[in-house]
C-alpha cells in the first residue's frame, strides 16, 4: 500500500520573494468591488496578495509599493495600519 502525502499549498510574498507554505502568510486582498481587505481566511473571492508575518517583508512591499502593483490598486494608510497591529498582534500568541 502506498500512502499518499496531500501536497501543502505554497505562496510566495510579495516583500521577501521567498516560498512559503500559504498558512505561514498573511493574504490581502482586492474583492471585485474594489476594497481591498486582510483575509485570514484564504477564501474571500478576489486578487490576493501574501505577505509573511514580519515587519521587514511588508515595509519591502511598501517600500517599493509592490502590493499596490500586485493588487494592482492603492492601498489605504488605514489598511496599512491593521496589517501592523494584526502583526504585532500575532507577536504577543
């Protein structure tokens, strides 16, 4: 008998570039109204972007303003300031 692995489903962030397992990311997306919002379900319908949990990858993203391109819309300061608590949020667990 043979056993079968399910495979994990891998994300790359827009601020380090690396592959990671989609889990280990925060997604951002830009739902077909056009809000962009944090999706820590993984399921909202929408263009996504994944950013790992550190501050390092998202200022690489804001810096260079690759979110906004990947999502290909601006982004809010609001929006900005919830992925920064959400962060120091999953610090404190």
């Amino acid at each position: 008998m043979s056993t079968r692995r399910r495979k994990i489903p891998l994300r790359i962030c827009v601020g380090c570039q690396e592959k990671k397992p989609k889990k280990q990311l925060l997604r951002i997306v830009r739902t077909p109204d056009g809000n962009i919002e944090l999706d820590f379900t993984g399921k909202k319908s929408g263009r996504g972007a994944y950013v790992c949990p550190q501050h390092q990858c998202l200022k690489q993203a804001q810096k260079g303003r690759k979110l906004e391109k990947h999502l290909k819309h601006r982004i809010p300061d609001d929006l900005i300031e919830q992925i920064w608590s959400s962060f120091e949020a999953g610090k404190e667990t």
